[in-house]
C-alpha cells in the first residue's frame, strides 16, 4: 500500500478540494481511502508519506484517439504502408507518450485488425505500460467511405449491424460510425451523410443490446442529424458543416443534442493551439461559436483530442484541454470534462474520473495548481495508472515543436 499527500488534492467528487490532502492506494490498484491528511486512519499511520508540492487530481482521460497514427505529417500513409506487426509497435509506443502526458484513459476511434482489443489487453495484463483502453475496432463506414482503409466497411443497415457484432464476437468495447465523409480520404465529403436515420438506428440499438456505447464521427449537418435522431451516444467534432461545405450552425439541432444527452467531442487539439497562438481566427472563431451554444442548451463536453492524426502527437494532450479554456469553457468545466464527465461519456464512471474509495487509482500530480493556470498539466510530476507509478519518457513541449509544413492543419481535426 502507498500514501500520496500534496499541497492540494482535486477529487472531482463530493469531497470537492482538499488542502493538504492524502490519498491511501492499496495493492489491488484501487483507492482504499481519501481525505485530509491530519485525519488519516490509524491503520494507515505507518505507511511512509510520498508527498507532492502541488496538486493531486484523478487522471486524464482521452475520449478520441488513434493509437495507429504516428501524430507525424503523414500518419494515414504510414498506416497503409505498414504491416500489423509494425502497426502494433508503434501502438504501444503511442501508449506510453498518452501516459507519460498524464492521461491514463483512452478510447481509441479507429484502428485495423482489432490491433487496439491486443494494446488493451497487454496494457491490462501487465506487459505493457499504457492508459486504460477502450477499444472500439475500425470505424463503421460504407465502401470507399471515410477510413475505409482501417477495414471496417459495411453498406447499409444490415451489413452495419452485422459489423457492430462482429465487432462484439472480437472483443470491442465501443463502436464508432463514420455518418458523415472526412476532409483527409479522397473522395470523401464530408458534409454528406453516409447513412440514413434509420441505418444508423439498426447499428446503435444493436450496440446498446450489446452494452456498448456508439459513437459517431459526424461533421456536416445532416450527419449528426442522422446520428442523434438514431439514438447515438456521444459525436465526434460536431463541426456543423453545411451542404456547401462551409461552416454554420442549426439551433434546432443543438436543442435536439440537448434533448437526447449526446455528449460532444470537438476534437480540438494541438492544431487548433497553434492557430490560436498564430493570432488566426476562423476554425477557432466557429466553434467558440458552436461551443456558447452548446453550452448555453447544457450540453456535456467532454476531451477528445484526435491524437496521431496529422502534426497532433499522443503527448500533445494538454494543449486541447487549453484550447477549451480559449473558445470559452470555464478552467473548472475543462477539468471536469478531462476527467469525471468523460468517463460517464463511456460509460465508466464508477471506475474512473475521480479520487473516491473503491475507484482505480488513477492519479496524476502537478506541481502547480490547474484550476488556476492549465499550463501545469503539460508535464506532469506524477503519473499512476491502476495503482502502479509510471516513470514517463521524455517529450518535447507541445509549444516547441516546429511548425508543420502541411497545409492540412487549416481544419485540426478529422477521424
């Protein structure tokens, strides 16, 4: 059993903050007791103290990202070009960048050969250090549809739901639909839908008999019109896309988000922080824009940050947790949507996202205090995953790294 004390302990949980606070981890990786130090149970007395200058707080957590790309200026071709074997090196390579950030939970959106149920399971055993992984298989898209090179196509209904469980028979925790193209595959739109309302509907009642969350990768309009009216969990980038391809909005809409209890991904990342940083408005513009609305109708935000795709390395993850913070989310709201609110997203609530007796310990220490600046979370002091510390690998910061050369960083996000 360990003991970890800091200046200050961020529970996202009732106990709300705790000066100079404590936490007991005991030898299953669970938290066995939370609270003020100077109330520490007797029969915790005798465990040596390891304390932080800083700031306690439960873990990051990842809604969206692609253990498959590199974060490099070409990661969809290196995917292509690269055998499984290859593929799955680079996935726990990619693993361990995402926990040496700090984030110890991760759902990844789109990956071939059910590589990411292997990363999961070796993570979890104990052979690889990595976050926890919900794995969710390729992304459900129609033939020469978005992603369609990570294998998951199926047309129309049918083939959708027979996908979703296949996907099951192989061991998947999530499933994530392509309902509309992408800007980063050829031939693909994407503010066309690729599946009907009630397509859509087949594969999702599917999942959810399954108990699994669905997801839905949907930038144009009518795709997340399609992907909430047919009983969708949470959509990823929720970009608003109108059928000229530009950027608008539909209050209409945003009130039947509001009304189903879709959680939303924006997936703003560390592109979006060089934009911002770059005094350049637009993209950013827009979804400060979608983000006041969404907010203002109560719709849950959750962290996502598409990590690997194009310039966006796994251990740039605090920069879109400061983005948020830029389009307009309170400091406080951001932290919680890293945390507690994206782990009820997936459904794992009573595990993770916060610092309560019988959780994972899943902690991370700061030697700042977040809630004040977010800048403290870029290179964590401290990282435990399930009750195991994790001496993270080096990295470079985010706001150091040379600026891209692809044009494709005008829109920040994709899969």
């Amino acid at each position: 059993m360990k003991l970890y004390t800091a200046d200050r302990l961020r529970t996202h949980d009732a106990l709300g903050t705790i000066d100079a606070g404590g936490i007991v981890v005991d030898d299953e990786g669970l938290i066995s007791w939370v609270g003020p130090a100077a109330d520490l149970p007797v029969a915790y007395s005798d465990l040596a103290s390891h304390h932080l200058a800083g700031t306690l707080m439960p873990g990051l957590i990842d809604t969206h990202v692609h253990l498959g790309f590199d974060g490099g200026p070409a990661p969809v071709a290196r995917m292509m070009a690269e055998s499984d074997a290859d593929q799955l090196v680079l996935m726990l390579h990619s693993a361990r960048e995402l926990l040496s950030a700090g984030v110890t939970t991760a759902r990844d959106l789109g990956a071939r050969g059910y590589l990411d149920v292997v990363v999961r399971d070796a993570i979890a055993r104990g052979d690889a250090r990595g976050p926890r992984i919900i794995a969710s298989g390729s992304p459900l898209t129609p033939t020469g549809g978005h992603c369609w090179f990570m294998g998951g196509e199926a047309d129309g209904g049918f083939e959708l739901r027979t996908a979703v469980r296949r996907h099951h028979e192989h061991g998947v925790d999530s499933i994530k639909i392509m309902s509309t193209g992408g800007f980063m595959t050829k031939g693909s739109a994407p503010w066309f839908a690729q599946y009907s309302e009630k397509e859509l509907a087949l594969a999702v009642s599917d999942a959810h008999r399954l108990g699994k969350k669905a997801v839905a990768h949907a930038h144009g309009i009518e795709g997340i019109r399609h992907a909430v009216r047919g009983g969708i969990d949470a959509l990823e980038h929720c970009s608003f896309v109108t059928a000229d391809g530009s950027f608008g909005f539909d209050a209409g809409l945003a009130d039947e988000i509001a009304a189903a209890g879709v959680y939303v991904s924006f997936t703003l990342n560390v592109l979006a922080w060089r934009m911002i940083n770059q005094g350049s408005g637009g993209f950013v513009d827009h979804f400060a824009m979608v983000v006041r609305e969404l907010r203002a109708r109560g719709v849950r935000i959750v962290t996502g940050t598409d990590a690997g795709i194009d310039n966006a390395p796994h251990y740039a993850y605090a920069a879109g947790l400061e983005v948020l913070e830029a389009v307009g989310i309170p400091r406080g709201e951001v932290l919680h949507a890293a945390t507690a609110i994206a782990a009820e997203s997936m459904g794992i609530e009573d595990e993770v996202g916060r610092l309560r007796e019988g959780m994972s310990a899943d902690i991370i220490g700061v030697t700042g205090d977040p809630e004040k600046d977010l800048t403290c979370l870029r290179s964590p002091a401290l990282v435990v995953a399930r009750g195991a510390e994790f001496s993270a690998d080096s990295y470079a910061d985010f706001s150091d790294m040379p600026e891209p050369e692809s044009a494709t960083a005008g829109f920040p996000h994709d899969h």
